[in-house]
C-alpha cells in the first residue's frame, strides 16, 4: 500500500495560536492546497485568520504567510 503525502493549511490567528475554526480541508498534492488557499484566502482573513502555515505531513513547509486584511 502506497502512503500519499498530505498537505493542509494550519490557520493562525494574530496572537499566533492556531484556530480550531475555520480549518483546512487535507490535500493529497500541494499544488491543490495552494490553489483551495488562493481561492479561500479572503474568507479566511474575514474569519480572523492572519497568518498560514503550509504542513506537509504534520511539518512546516516554508515560511508563515501572512494574508492582508479585507
């Protein structure tokens, strides 16, 4: 059996905690993840979501991305 790797969006707050809600759906490619997250990122920042952690299977892949205000 073939593990596929997993990528989802952990979802930060201003204060730097991770949120409960909204979550990140899990994404078997990272090239999906980052298009949920180019199509999802303006409701996510009027949720108060500040910042984005992209985790490839439970680690942190690149640097925190933060998204502007709406």
């Amino acid at each position: 059996m073939t593990v596929r790797p997993r990528w989802r969006w952990r979802l930060l707050a201003a204060a730097g905690g991770e949120l409960d809600r909204p979550t990140s759906p899990v994404f078997l490619a990272r090239f999906d993840a980052e298009q949920w997250l180019g199509e999802h990122w303006r409701g996510l920042a009027a949720q108060d979501v500040r910042t984005v952690v992209l985790e490839h299977d439970g680690r942190d892949e690149g640097a925190p991305l933060p998204l502007p205000p709406v």
